[in-house]
C-alpha cells in the first residue's frame, strides 16, 4: 500500500482471515503454556484465570477443559472442576450433538473419586479396631477435628449394615468441612464392604429433575418403570423415567427405592451408602425423592446422607421439619475446628526442622475463625505472597512473621462470602451494609434508628440472615456477624461514597443517642468529618486517661494530631494536643517522645508568637532536659520562664517554674536551693488559695529533707500533704503521699512502719483499680516482708505483682517482681523454680532495656544475672 500498489479485494480478504486465524492459535498456545506454567508453580487461581482467558478464544476446545478441570482440582475444588465438564457436557450435546471424549469421561470419573494419577495418592483405608471408635481414612489432604462426628456416622453404618437403615443430615456453614467429612466417611464405608453412591446438586443448575439421584443411581441395573441409563434414540427423550415421572410420581419413587434395596441385599452384608451433596441446591422432585426415601428405608440395609448449608436452611425449612416430624432423620451439625485441630492439619504438611508451626496455626485460626475453607484459603494465599518457605519436598520450611501482622481477604475466601449473600432481599443487604459499617457487633435499635425504620421492620428484615446463620443473637439480645470476614468482605464491597455516607449516618445516630467518644471518632474519621472527628478522638483521649488507660490514651492523642494536620488554621489546637500528650508521656516515662512533643511545642509556639506560651513550654523543658542529662540547659530554660512569668504577672506560673528549678536543684544535690525554691512556690499557691499546688508543694519539700536525712521533717511535710489531699478527695495523690512516707520510714530504719503505710497505698491503688500502681506497691511490700523475715507473705505479693505485670504487657514490673520471686524460694529451699525465676526476670529486663534504653532496666538484668549466677555457684559447691 505505501509503494501503491493497491489489492484486490479477494485475496486481502483471504489474507486477513489467515492472519486472523494465526493470531488466534499463538494466543490460544501462549495462554495454555501460560496456564501450565502457573500450576507448575502451584499458583492455580492464576492458571484457572489464563485458562478461562484461552476458551473465550475457542469455548469447544476440549484440551483447555481437561486443563481447566484439573486446575479447579488440583485448587480443592472438586465440585467447580465437575461443574466445568457438566457444562462443556451440555454445550455439546446441545450446539454440537456429540459427547464428551472416553479420556475426559474418564478424568471426571477419576475426579469423583478423588484419585486423579500425580495428583492424588495412593488411598487406603485402616480396618478399624473393635470396638469401633474413631476411624480414619487417609484423604488427599490432611483431616482432622472431626472425631465424635466421624465415629457418628460410622455407627450408623454399622446400624444400616445390620437392616435398620436410617439417615443422616450434615449441615453447617459454607466452607466448615460437609463434604470433605462425608467423602473421607465413605472411603472408610468402602473399607466396610459398603456399596457407596453419590450425586451433587449444583446452584443455578439448569439440569433435568431428579439428576442428582439419577447421577448416583447410574451404575445400578435399571428396574421396571426407572430406567436411569441414557437412551440412544435420537427421537427417544434423554431418560425414560422423566416422562414417567410426569404420569406417576409414586411409582417412579417406589422404582428407584427399589433398586437401591434390591443393590443393598445384593451387596452382602456391607449394606449401601447414598451420598447427596449440596440439597441446599436441589430442585423439587429431588427433595421429594430424598423425603420419599427416608421415611421408607428404617428396615432396610441403606443409609442416606446428605448435606446442606446452614445459612441457605431457611428455603428447606418446611422439607427440614416434614422429615423431623416423622423422625426420618438425625441432624449433625459441624462446628468450627480449634487452633490445636490446625495445628493437627498443619503438622504433616510442615519440615520437621520448622518451628514456626505454632505461630502459622494461630495466625490461621485467628483469621478463619476456625472455618477449614477459610484456613486454607489464608494459608494459600500466605504460600502464594511467599510469606510461607516451601522446600523442594514440598513441605512448609520458612515463615516471615511480619506476614502474620496483614489483614487481608483472599479472593477464594471473599468469592464463597459473597454467594452466602446472594439470597438476600435487596433491603436487606442494604441493612447489613449498615450493620457492617456499625461494627461486628450491633443493636437493632441503632440499626433502626440509623436506617430510620423501627426495630420490629428491621428484624423482619434481617430474619432470613438470621436464620441462616449469617447473623447471630446473644442471650443479652445483641447482634453480631457469626464471622468477622463476612463483615469484612460486606464492608469491603460498599462504594467509598456510600460507605462515607454510612458512616456519617451511624455518627450522627450515636451523637443524638450519647455515644461514647472513641465509637463516634471512628466513624467521623471514616466519614472523612475532620472537626468532629477531631472533637472526639481529644475527648476519647482524654477518657482514657482519667482511667489510666496510658497506652489508649496516648493513641488517640497521636491521631488526634494527624487529624489536626489536615484542618486549616490548627496551630493552636495542636499545641493544646501536644501539651496533654506531653503530660501524659512524663507519666509513662517514654523520655524520647516527651523530648519530641515539648520540642514541637516550642516550634508551635516561637511561630505562633505567644510569650506565654512559649513561657510553659521552657517549664515542660526543665524536666525533659533534666531527664536527659542536661541540667545547665534545664536551669537556663527555668530561668527564661521565669522572666516571662514576671514580665507578664503570671504568678501561677512563676510558681510552677520555681517548682521545677527546685527539681533541678535537687538533682544536682543543691539541697538548700532546692528547699527555696519549693518554698517560694508554696507561698505562692497559698496566696492564690490553690490547694491541690500546695499539696504537691508539701510533697516535693518532704522528699528534699528526706534527701537531706531530716526524716522528722520530711514526715511532717508529708503529713501534711496527705491531709490536704483528703480534703480535696484526691486519692490518688494521698496514695503517692503514704507510699512516700513508707519509703521515709523504711530509710530511717522502721520496715514494720514502713509496711504498714506501703499497704495502706496498695489499699488505695486497689480501690482505684490502678494496676501499674498495684505492681510497685506490691513489690515494695514483698520487700518488707524479706526484711521483716516473711518470704511466704513476701511471694505472695511478687507473684501479684508478676501477674500484674504480664497482664498490663509491662517486662520491667514483671521482671523485678521475678526477681523477688526467685530470692523466696531460693530461701524456702527450691533452687530449681528459684532459677527458673531468675531466668525469666533477665529475659523481661532485657526487653524492657530494648524498649526504654533506661539504665536501670539493664542494671537490673545484670542484678539478676548476679543472683542466678550465685545461686548455681552455691549448687555447685553444695555437698552431695
């Protein structure tokens, strides 16, 4: 064309289809080759999509079905790489009128019998002991946590075996493990000698009536009136019963239940096993057969099984209570499997030298909830992210624990939630929509409330999710998603519009109802509400920390600052979150961080231009300052505050700088300085009439005499705070004050008295349910009482105030009170348990130095690694 030479139109046509056709073929090549590369590698959710993307170029090409069956399978997917070969079955016979080849006839049949050759193992199956109690039949993968449901069935086998025939009901959730239980159940009955047949119902099947039956009734020998094979006339309809059914149900029913008594006598003495999966999904000719034959078959050598799922149970529920009723049938419901029965499954899969076993199981558990589909789903996709090492014999070898610290959905997972919703009512899906944005646990009452309707029509609503199990009620009345990942995949497929607008929703609801802060900051941030959310997570923070929920508390402040970033003109409202947080650091001792926040401030407020506060951020610095060993830097800073503070008249704040210079000054020693200072600072607030200053004025001039040695002063001052405090009610403060007096007492020699103050402080901690406060006012006694010559009374408080520790996630506190534990049973005699104390004491002190870099935590593991040294010394060296 560019030379001009123009085509004729018959051989550029020509041409074009060949190119076309070329195209076509190398894509078709690429995309198998492709396929097969990715299940090589075990990545068969990827080589189901390559392969699904090759049959849209070519739907009749049977090699890309055998694939695409094997794919599902190889996946765990047994019934989809069925439903793939009934489809491509039905295309054919209807577009093409021809059958499926003997080779993939023969793959589907190896399917059904989970023995497909590379993929499956050899299978065989134990002769049970007797008495017959928990047998097992070795699977494709590895079963557990069902012993008493598998002992159930084999007992009932037992029973039909004998001529009392009967059946059995499996329901639970999507995903529990229904089949998986039946089909390694009737390898065993296999094992028995027991006939086994089986059919599935399949959702959305667009099959014939009564095919699940007909499928499991195909090998038997055909008796008059149902005839279950094909026929081979073309003019012939498909199966001879299906226009019989029409003129005689009855009869066709009685045909077919004797056939299967006639396949259970001719069997010897094993009986025969009727398997129907999936009944959530048969059609109506199909339950009527299952109902037909299970009030029939009490004295006959058969037992039915069949499945369902919970959660699509209310669509059979009349079918479901017409056979309770007769008594036809006994239900066996599957529960969740534990984080040992995981562990179970995952212990054969694992390299005996890996040693994160326990780790992957809790992991699993965690996020399955114990749902075996959902497990193994998690543990594919963990496989698949190369979180979880595979060696070359193909067992578990490595985890990366950080994987551990993810939340995600895998697509498997989240593809057998949706369907568990596709039943539902448009209103109520938009219901639960609004429960997930609530929370995994919800009231009908705000629910309604939020979606304007009253209780009762929302409980109508929800009903069917209720009684499908989608949805839980608590004895208290409550409601809660019976798995978090239904929430979450619910939660997940809302519109980022529609959520923020749910959200605004449910905040608005709880703001008019009183709501608590940290509930209404949640949704006001995901309503992307700046300012209320801000409003609240300061208020939250601020909750927390009158409880002494240290750790909430200084989180909620760290997002309230994030949150302020993103308001215009915040400057100010930061630098009133900065100094709470600041605050609240100093009680928790997190010296970088405080030392962060108060440098920040003193940005905040040098921009903002504000003397005075730039006066209380020099204040908040002596004490950082001083806590980093700076005390020249921490007496100019109280030096500068204190101009500013007399500049501008501020006498309450000049008190609070002479405070800290005190602080300062006691640190260096300069007693005399010290006590000045203190004391200007009590003339001060005594002039303002502020009370609660001048009772931490008396406890800071108690603790300099103390530091001089004039105990009897320092007892007097502190007698002195401590009756203030009981004015004003603050029994926290007098509790700080009493433990100060027990320390004075101890020092000067009277651990008797010393005591006796330390548990009036522990009393006061205890009412106040202040645990970090218990844990050192436990210590402090079991101290004493060593002193005093008690070390049972002595251990009884250091293992308090260990266990106060472990709960509060605190290493040091629990470490020190090991410690202690350790000396009284190396004084009781117990050397073993007073080393294993000890041991345990160096490893918490060692992480408590790896979080804090304090001094002290690593003078104290070297204090225990002293006593642990000493006592095997003595172990050594004691006579034998």
């Amino acid at each position: 064309l560019a030379r001009g030479e123009f085509l004729s139109e018959e051989p550029y046509e020509e041409w074009a289809v060949e190119a076309r056709e070329e195209w076509r073929e190398r894509c078709l090549a690429a995309l198998s080759n492709l396929g097969e590369c990715l299940a090589l590698r075990g990545s068969y959710t990827e080589a189901i999509e390559s392969c699904e993307r090759a049959l849209e170029l070519d739907r009749y090409r049977e090699d890309l079905h055998r694939r695409l069956m094997l794919y599902h399978y190889c996946a765990g997917e047994q019934a989809l790489s069925l439903r793939i070969f009934r489809s491509y079955a039905r295309m054919l016979e209807s577009e093409l009128g021809v059958a499926p080849s003997p080779e993939l006839v023969a793959l589907k049949e190896r399917v059904e019998a989970r023995d497909v050759p590379g993929v499956d193992a050899l299978r065989r199956y134990p002769r049970p002991r007797r008495p017959l109690r928990f047998p097992y039949s070795l699977g494709r993968t590895h079963f557990a946590g069902r012993d008493a449901e598998y002992a159930l069935l084999a007992e009932r086998l037992r029973e039909a075996s004998e001529g009392a025939g009967g059946t059995v009901a499996v329901e639970g959730e999507a995903g529990i493990g229904k089949t998986r239980l039946v089909e390694e159940f009737l390898g065993y009955a296999r094992s028995r000698g027991a006939r086994v047949l089986s059919g599935r119902c399949y959702e959305r099947d667009l099959g014939t009536p009564l095919e699940p039956v007909v499928e499991a009734l195909g090998p038997l020998p055909a008796t008059d009136g149902a005839d279950t094979r094909g026929s081979g006339s073309e003019g012939d309809s498909r199966y001879l019963w299906k226009a019989r059914l029409h003129e005689d149900v009855a009869r066709v029913y009685g045909a077919f239940t004797r056939q299967l008594a006639d396949a259970s006598c001719d069997n010897g003495r094993g009986g025969l096993v009727l398997f129907i999966d999936d009944v959530q999904w048969a059609d109506p000719a199909t339950l009527d057969f299952i109902s037909y034959l299970a009030k029939r078959i009490s004295g006959e050598r058969i037992l039915l099984v069949f499945t369902y799922r919970r959660e699509q149970a209310p669509g059979l529920s009349g079918w479901l209570e017409g056979l309770a009723e007769r008594r036809a049938v006994s239900t066996l419901s599957l529960s969740r499997l534990s984080r040992e029965d995981l562990a179970q499954i995952l212990g054969p899969m694992s390299a005996r030298a890996f040693d994160g076993l326990s780790s992957l199981a809790s992991f699993l558990h965690r996020e399955s909830e114990g749902n075996p589909f959902y497990a193994v789903e998690y543990l594919r996709w963990l496989i698949e992210a190369g979180a979880v090492e595979i060696d070359t014999r193909r067992r578990i070898a490595g985890l990366k624990s950080e994987a551990l610290r993810q939340s995600v959905l895998p697509s498997g997972v989240r593809t057998l939630i949706r369907t568990r919703y596709s039943g539902l009512s448009e209103r109520a899906r938009e219901l639960l929509e609004l429960a997930a944005v609530v929370g995994r646990n919800f009231d009908l009452g705000l629910l309604g409330r939020a979606a304007t309707s009253d209780e009762s029509d929302v409980s109508g609503v929800i009903e069917p999710a209720i009684s499908s199990g989608l949805i839980s009620e608590t004895a208290d009345g409550e409601y809660y998603f019976s798995h978090d990942k239904l929430r979450q995949a619910l939660y997940d497929d809302i519109g980022s519009r529609r959520r923020r607008e749910l959200h605004l929703r449910v905040a608005g609801t709880l703001q008019r109802n009183g709501g608590e802060p940290t509930e209404l900051a949640h949704h006001y941030l995901r309503a992307q509400e700046w300012r209320p959310a801000l409003e609240n997570l300061a208020a939250s923070a601020r909750k927390a920390e009158e409880a002494h929920a240290w750790d909430a508390a200084s989180e909620n402040y760290a997002r309230a600052l994030e949150v302020a970033g993103r308001l215009p003109d915040s400057e100010e409202k930061r630098f009133e979150l900065l100094a709470a947080r600041e605050r609240l650091l100093e009680h928790m001792d997190r010296r970088e961080e405080r030392a962060a926040a108060v440098r920040e401030m003193f940005e905040l407020a040098c921009r903002l231009g504000d003397r005075a506060r730039i006066a209380d951020v020099q204040v908040r610095r002596i004490g950082v300052l001083m806590a980093l060993s700076d005390p020249e830097g921490a007496a100019e800073a109280g030096r500068e505050a204190l101009a500013i503070y007399r500049e501008s008249g501020d006498r309450a704040g000049e008190a609070r700088a002479h405070r800290e210079l005190g602080y300062v000054r006691w640190i260096h020693q300069d007693y005399a300085g010290a006590l000045e200072a203190n004391l200007q600072a009590l003339c001060i607030h005594r002039d303002l009439g502020y009370r609660q200053a001048e009772a931490g004025d008396t406890s800071n001039i108690a603790q300099v005499y103390r530091s001089m040695g004039d105990y009897d002063s320092a007892l007097r001052w502190a007698e002195e705070g401590v009756r203030i405090d009981r004015e004003l009610g603050d029994r926290l403060a007098e509790s700080f004050k009493i433990n100060a007096m027990g320390t004075i007492h101890r020092e000067r020699g009277d651990p008797k008295t010393a005591l006796s103050f330390h548990l009036k402080s522990l009393s006061i901690c205890g009412e106040l349910g202040i645990k970090n406060l218990r844990a050192t006012q436990h210590i402090n006694c079991g101290r004493l009482c060593l002193t005093l010559g008690d070390p049972e009374a002595a251990l009884g408080h250091f293992r308090s105030a260990a266990r106060l520790g472990r709960e509060m996630g605190y290493p040091r506190d629990e470490g020190y009170a090991l410690m202690g534990v350790g000396v009284c049973l190396e004084r009781d005699g117990e050397p073993s348990g007073a080393a294993e104390a000890y041991r345990q004491a160096i490893q918490l002190l060692q992480t408590a130095h790896e979080d804090s870099g304090l001094p002290e935590d690593l003078l104290g593991e070297a204090e225990a690694m002293t006593l642990l040294a000493a006592l095997l010394d003595h172990s050594l060296h004691r006579p034998m």
